[in-house]
C-alpha cells in the first residue's frame, strides 16, 4: 500500500510510521511536492538502493548528458589509438 504524507506528519509521527513501514510505503511531500520515498529495509537490498540512487541521477541530469552526447556525437570519431 501506498501513502502521501507531509513532511509534518514525518516529524510527528517517525515512530508510528517505522512500525507500519512493512506494510505500508511513504512518499513523503513538501508544500505539494514529493520530496522522498520511505521504503521498508531488509539485507540485501542495498543493491537496488543503489541501482534506484543511479536512474535517479540520470534522469536528474538527462538533459545535460543529452547535449554532453550529441557534442561528443557531433565532433566525429576520434583520432585516438589504444
């Protein structure tokens, strides 16, 4: 189960979330906008952590890695030699 919750509620009520986080996942917004997403740990799991943190920053900086690509497509092949 899903559930938006502000980040008063947060403050208020850690204690009672951290029970239900099992069952139930937060998004966690401020004045509006989702701000973080509260997800039950467990061993393991640290690698999809990451894998989630790595599209998170692509799509943070899509733009920019678009233009980064079509410079480095733009400027041809390299003379280099490995």
């Amino acid at each position: 189960m899903l559930k938006i919750i502000t980040t008063t509620q947060l403050q208020q009520k850690i204690g009672e979330l951290s029970r239900c986080i099992k069952k139930i996942t937060y998004i966690v917004t401020n004045r509006g906008i989702g701000k973080m997403v509260l997800l039950p740990y467990f061993d393991g799991c640290d690698e999809n952590i990451s894998n989630y943190m790595e599209d998170y920053e692509m799509i943070q900086n899509q733009a920019k890695l678009k233009k980064e690509f079509k410079k480095s497509l733009d400027s041809g092949k390299s003379s280099l030699v490995i």
